[in-house]
C-alpha cells in the first residue's frame, strides 16, 4: 500500500461486493447519502478488458462537505467522500478511502472546516476516537463514518487485526504532504 499519499487501506474479510453492501448500509445509517456506485471491472469488461473486482461508493452529506467548501471551494474536487473496494493480486479485498486528515492539509483547510468535521463526529455518534477498535489509530481530524464504522463492513476487529498487526503502520498511517 505504499505510495499512495493520505490513503487509508484496510483488508476486509468479505469479498468486493459485500464489503460495499456493508459500507452502503453502515453511511446510510450513519445520515450520509449514497450519491453512486460504481463497478470498475464490469466498465473494463464491457470494453473487452480484465480488471480484478474493483468498485466505488461515493457518499456524503452536505452538513459535513459545505463547510469544507466555504473553507476551501477547491476542497470540492474530493467531495463527496469516495471508498474503493479492490482485490489484489493475491485475491485479499482492501477498502481503500481518503483520510480525512490528509484532505484537511491538502487543500490548507482552517479551522472552521476542522469544527465542521468534528461536529459532524458527534452528530453521527462517532466522537473523535474509534472506541479503543485495535489497528486503528485516529489522526486528529477524524472525520469520516470509515474509521468508526470499520467493523461492521470489513468483519470484526479480531479477525483481520492478527492477519494486520505487521503492516498497519504502513497501511493505517497516512503519510502526509
């Protein structure tokens, strides 16, 4: 996973599909809206080329992405929040996303933004840790439904925390610009 600035990259016990299905269900519980999905492999298919299973969500909600906006206009280019479930060469499933944090540095966001993130946190029950969830370690800005939802799409923290342990620095800890 590295090489890829402000990614957050999580292995899910669940194939391509159902890791989506279950992110889908745990934002739209959250009060996000789910804006699209789309099907990277079955688009590269229809144009006679192979692509391992890869599809995107894209979801938010205009209470948390606005205020980024007004900050930032710019900020736009990564709203609403996109997550990629992918399988790799070796068939494990990742959920990739952007870190909250990383998007708050890119785009110089101040801290109104940083305000509007963190309410958000608390208006969909989140708060700004992740309830003590092993392998995951919350920046300071921790603004997406992902991180606290985690276990509820990608199976249950033990489960992939021992297949983990090794590479979650590397995976969980977004380098920053």
């Amino acid at each position: 996973m590295s090489g890829s600035q402000g990614i957050v990259s999580v292995e899910s016990r669940f194939g391509v599909t159902e890791t989506l299905d279950r992110l889908a269900e745990t934002v739209t519980r959250l009060g996000l809206h789910v804006f699209a999905r789309i099907d990277h492999m079955a688009g590269a298919q229809d144009v006679g080329l192979l692509l391992r299973p890869t599809q995107l969500l894209i979801f938010g909600n205009p209470k948390g992405g606005t205020p980024l906006m007004q900050d930032r206009q710019i900020a736009g280019i990564d709203l609403p929040v996109k997550a990629l479930a992918w399988e790799d060469e070796l068939g494990k499933v990742w959920l990739s996303y952007n870190a909250a944090e990383w998007i708050a540095v890119r785009h110089g966001l101040g801290d109104a933004s940083v305000a509007a993130v963190r309410g958000d946190c608390r208006r969909y029950g989140q708060g700004h840790r992740t309830g003590g969830r092993p392998g995951i370690t919350p920046r300071p800005l921790v603004g997406d439904p992902l991180l606290a939802g985690m276990t509820p799409v990608i199976g249950k923290a033990r489960d992939w925390q021992a297949r983990n342990s090794r590479q979650k620095k590397s995976r969980l800890s977004p380098a920053l610009p």
